[in-house]
C-alpha cells in the first residue's frame, strides 16, 4: 500500500530538465531524491542488496459536520531493505525483506469525523515499528512461497485503479477494517503466517495464505496499539486464510482497443472468537440491566469479495486510459460483526491533460452498511436506556475526488475531496446531544516522496 502510492510510474513530458546536486547523485530525473546515494545504492547492489526510503505527508480538515472541525497534519516515512539471494550468496530466486514505519501526527477521522471509513489510508496511531519480515523463495517461473511477518493488504484484495485514491477502504476494504481483530494483518499490523503464489497460466493466477487469526495478542483491548512496536507475534491467535483467484488476460499484441481488465474472487475466514452484538455470556440482551457486559463469543468468521479493474477507452498519447473500478465484500454471519456488506469502487483518466502523463484523476466512492445486529443492539438501547439518543445506525457513503500530479519522477503532490454521507452509519454526535453527526465536507493534500 504505503509503498505502491510513493512508487506510482514515471515523469509527466512537463517536468525540468535533469540537473544533478550535491555529493549524493541526485538530479531532477532520478527515481529517487538521492540518487545512488553517493555510490552507496551501486555498492549495495553487487551483493543483491536494495534500501529504499519513503515518505508520505498529508494535512486533511473538515470544513462541515463531524463532531468539531479543523485540520491535523500526519505521515508515514517507511523504510525498506531487500536482498537477492543469489547474488548475496548463491540462493537463486530467494528474497529477503524487512520495512519499518515512523508513523506521526494526528488523526482526523478518530478526533473530528468519527466516521466508519477512514479518510487516509495512512491514520493510525503514531508509533515507531517493524512492519514486514519475510522471505519469499521462487520455484521456477509459475511458483513462490513466502513466509514471516507479512501485511496481507500489499498483495490480496487489491484494485489496481483504486490505489490512486486517499481514503483508507480504497486499499484494505471496510468490511475486513471493521470485522476483523484490530482490523487483521493489514497496514499498521502485519500477521505471522505462508502465503504461496502459483500461476496456472498466462491468465490464471492462485494466491492463498495462512497467517496467525489475530494480529495483537490475546485478551489485549481490539485495538492496534496493542501490538504497539510490530514486535509482538502472537501463535495462539487461531487461523486467519484467504484464498483468491486472478484472471487477467495478455494485451492484444496489436495493441488496438483499450487494455484487458483484471478481475479476482476471494474470500477469507478467521477462526478466532468474536464478540457478539446482541447478547452476553449468559443469553441477556448485552443492553439490558441483567447484562453481564461481556458479549458472548461466537466462534468463525469470513467474507467472500470481488474486484473488478477495467479500462474503458485509451487516447492516442501513451498511457493515457480511462478506467473503471468495483469491489464488493459481504458476510453474512450478522451477529458478530460490524459490516454486512461494502462496496467501493470509481474511474481513473490517467494522463488527464495534455503533457502531463504520469498524472491521473480519480472520482470514486464507498459504502458500507452495518449488520443487523448492531441495529439490534441500537434498539436495545432505545429499549432499556430510552433517556439516551440513540439512533439506529444504517449505513454510511463517501464521495472523493482527487488529482495525481507526478512532479519530478520521485515527488507526487495530490489533492483530494472528500464528501462522507451519514458518518458512523448515522452515529450520534457526543458534542450535540440528541443530534447525529452531520454531514461531513473534508479537503486534504498529500505529498510522496522517494528518497
């Protein structure tokens, strides 16, 4: 995720001309801001080794709605090394990788919007961690296997057209955000587990994994922050496994016409025990004064997913194609879960203006709609506790805009505008009693870097 966004392809027609600086190697054409590092990228790479370093800073603020409005700056500098078995010692097509994350700032969707669908894909709590470690091995061109530490949300579930977008559910999608134990292995956490790869033809691609069921300890509160250093990797978590099937056919070799699409069905299935919605331990309703308060477990967990990318039209200047996007989630186990169905999805014109190829809009949008039994958990409340607002939450829709623009091969500054219908699926707001939180209009700026 993280590193896709910083790494989006190459310079627009409208960038300066190269000129290099300093004792580091850079110039303006470079993939990165320091270029070879003073010789030291060049040295590293005889021995198959490859250091990257990203940065991504934002500033998103709601100028309507939410529960206050106002702005927060923050930002993930992601570090990464890789080596190449084969040349560091001989192992041909092994790769080893470890990435970390300083992440900081503030939070604008948990502080002002308390909306369901994050605005950023890079909020979360500020922390210094380890990220990804693992080592994938190749067997032959059609087969791999990796294993360790791995964030799931870098290889499954993913719209290629949906990664240009900021919202946080444009990368891993709401319903596993919101279902899972601390929101499953995906970015800030990672999970302990094997995935392997198998292509079954030049169009047919297998990808399944098995990783640990929780990606925090157990009996920790279900929130990232209690794995706060990357560092805890808990085994006696259950299974979490999900397997997706790709079809993505070759380009005519003519090139006539748009690209293909890429399509995959998935779906994954956690093992752990999740909290009920409705009931607690003893079979009271979890809002009634015989309530215990502790939810009962319900044991299992899954969804079953969909994407579709496909171009549209293709221009006649290179690269420039306009795209479609769609990729539904649902489950259908109501009683333990936050979402029941989310969808998002959108088109994407890269090369939206004449000299400027490496940029592209997007207009997307996301839904998500909650399960019956958080509606049936909300009436218990208006039920037992009548004294307090409670609305009975629906579903929540957010609209975005935003632009791309590839300044230099290694800089990208993007815009965007956000516009969340109904957040927290019709939340009320802690600030106004007996009003629900309004509508929320929210503007952003994010900035890549490639160092």
């Amino acid at each position: 995720m993280l590193i896709a966004a910083a790494c989006v392809a190459g310079p627009s027609r409208a960038e300066p001309a190269a000129r290099s600086w300093g004792v580091l190697g850079g110039d303006w054409q470079s993939p990165g801001v320091f270029g070879d590092l003073g010789g030291l990228r060049p040295a590293l790479a005889k021995y198959g080794v490859t250091l990257q370093l990203f940065e991504e800073a934002e500033t998103f603020g709601n100028l309507t709605g939410g529960v206050r409005q106002g702005f927060e700056a923050n930002g993930v500098t992601t570090a990464q090394l890789q080596v190449d078995t084969r040349q560091a010692f001989g192992l041909a097509g092994g790769l080893f990788n470890v990435s970390g994350l300083h992440i900081w700032g503030g939070d604008l969707s948990a502080s002002n919007l308390l909306n369901l669908q994050t605005v950023s894909s890079l909020e979360a709590n500020a922390s210094l961690r380890l990220w990804e470690l693992w080592y994938q091995q190749k067997f032959g061109e059609t087969f791999d296997v990796k294993i360790g530490e791995q964030s799931v949300d870098e290889e499954f579930m993913i719209s290629q057209n949906g990664a240009v977008f900021l919202n946080g559910v444009m990368g891993w999608p709401m319903l596993p955000s919101g279902n899972l134990i601390a929101g499953g292995p995906a970015y800030p956490l990672a999970g302990l587990g094997v995935r392997a790869q198998a292509h079954l033809s030049d169009a047919v691609t297998l990808l399944a994994g098995v990783f640990n069921g929780s990606p925090i300890p157990l009996n920790a509160p279900n929130i990232p922050m209690s794995n706060p250093y990357g560092v805890s990797f808990p085994l006696n978590t259950g299974v979490f496994a999900i397997a997706e099937l790709q079809f993505a056919p070759p380009e005519p070799k003519d090139g006539s016409g748009p690209p293909p699409g890429a399509y995959k069905i998935g779906a994954w299935w956690d093992s752990e025990g999740f909290d009920s919605r409705q009931t607690d331990g003893e079979g009271a309703p979890l809002a009634s004064p015989e309530s215990t308060g502790i939810p009962a477990k319900k044991q299992d967990n899954f969804a079953l997913y969909a994407v579709a990318d496909q171009p549209l039209w293709r221009g006649r200047e290179p690269g420039r194609t306009l795209s479609a996007f769609i990729r539904p989630m649902f489950t259908t186990l109501q009683d333990r879960n936050l979402i029941s169905l989310s969808v998002n999805g959108g088109l994407t014109l890269r090369g939206a203006f004449a000299g400027r190829d490496g940029d592209t809009l997007g207009l997307g949008f996301g839904f998500a709609r909650v399960t019956s039994g958080v509606a049936s958990f909300d009436r218990q409340m208006r039920t037992f506790e009548p004294e307090v607002f409670t609305p009975v939450r629906t579903s929540e829709t957010f609209l975005e805009a935003t632009y791309q623009a590839q300044i230099l091969p290694s800089w990208q500054i993007q815009p965007d505008v956000q516009y969340v219908i109904n957040p927290g699926a019709g939340l009320a707001n802690p600030e106004k009693p007996g009003q629900k939180i309004k509508n929320e209009l929210v503007i952003g700026l994010r900035t890549n870097v490639t160092f």
